[in-house]
C-alpha cells in the first residue's frame, strides 16, 4: 500500500522552487557506506548499479542475500549522523539560493528515518523543509509546485528520478549531479536534454540562468 504522504509543513512563497535530492547529492553516501560496510565485516564491489548482489561477506566472499542488504541500509539510515557528510560546498550554494527561492530537500528513504535526517541537516546548516518518501519523485514535485506560473529546479543522481520530474512537471529544470564513485559509473544515463551539474558551483550558474530566462 502507497504511503500516505503529508507535505503540509512545506509552506512556499511566491518565488522559484528548488527541490533537492539528498544521498550523493548534498551528503556523501556511497563513500560513508562503503567505510559502514567494512566495519560490520563486508565489502562493496560494484559490478552494476544496485546494491544486492554487489554487497560480499569478507569472510565468506560470497553476496549477501536481499534481506540482508536492506537490514545494512536501514542500519546506515540509523546510524547516518555518525557517518554522512556534506557535499563540497553545498552548504554555501544552498543558503545563497535560498535567498532568492524556496528549497526543499526531497530523500528517497523510508519516512521512519526522517528524523534522524533532519536531525543532521540541521547540524550543518541546512534546515529547509524536508520530504522523505519511497514514492515516485515525479508526482511529488507536481503536488508542490501545483502548476504555479514560477520556475522550478530539480536535482538528483538517480536517471530514473530526473525522468519521473520531467515528465510530470512542464518546464522543470532537471539536473543531473553525481559523484565521481565506481558505482555510480555503472548508473543508467539520463535521457538527451538532462543536463549534467559537474559540482554545486557549477549547478548554481545553471540555476540562476534557468530562473532569469523565466524572469525575461
């Protein structure tokens, strides 16, 4: 059964929308976990983009089963104030955004582990409304923009996520930012036209022209 996803402590203003992915986007995810791994006795060997199948015992050297898999992930998600980190200069990049629109943060995780979440973007400065939900992203962001006549941003590392934005909200910019991780390079391509952010620097320019363009 879909979850019953409440977004009424997200209040937006009359001004663009910016709405941003969190695992390997605004904190490192894929690094931290790796380290997580090797400390409960395993270890990551991307040998495509998923993470059951690619998780080995070092004891036995054999894959872990699925339910296994999920249990170390919930077990991050519990843990991840210890472990998760900051993007390289996203803090500063944000928090200038946030000066000429509304940023929400939206994390594809279970809604359980969203306290613990905002508990560390908090910590760090980053204290935007927050939507943690395994629902599809692309229904999400239309229930917040709801047609309104202002430009809207959207980033993500995942292809299947920037898709789903695109397809559900009209003139959506969606960019595609990723870190330079082995297992991220197996990751399936965003279609023609995603454009790519190299760093937060750089989806900043992209940003601020989409909004002016908007503006003219």
């Amino acid at each position: 059964m879909s979850e019953i996803l409440d977004l009424s402590h997200v209040r937006l203003g009359d001004r663009p929308l910016v709405v941003c992915d969190i695992d390997d986007v605004v904190l490192h995810f894929v690094a931290p976990f790796q380290d997580f791994l090797r400390g409960e006795g395993h270890e990551l060997r991307p040998r495509s983009f998923r993470l059951t199948g690619n998780i080995v015992s070092v004891e036995t050297q054999t894959a872990l089963e699925p339910v296994q898999v999920r249990g170390l992930i919930e077990a991050f998600f519990e843990a991840q104030e210890n472990w998760q980190i900051p993007t390289e200069f996203v803090v500063q990049t944000l928090q200038t955004l946030s000066e000429d629109a509304d940023v929400v943060f939206l994390t594809a995780m279970p809604p359980r582990y969203r306290d613990h979440r905002r508990r560390l973007l908090d910590q760090i400065g980053l204290t935007f409304p927050l939507i943690a939900s395994e629902e599809p992203k692309g229904p999400i962001m239309q229930r917040l923009h709801a047609g309104r006549p202002l430009p809207s941003v959207f980033i993500d590392d995942m292809a299947h996520n920037l898709h789903s934005v695109r397809d559900h909200v009209a003139e959506c910019l969606v960019l595609h930012m990723m870190p330079d991780s082995p297992l991220h390079l197996l990751a399936p391509k965003p279609d023609e036209g995603i454009a790519r952010a190299m760093d937060w620097a750089h989806a900043a320019g992209l940003i601020y022209t989409h909004i002016q363009s908007k503006a003219a």
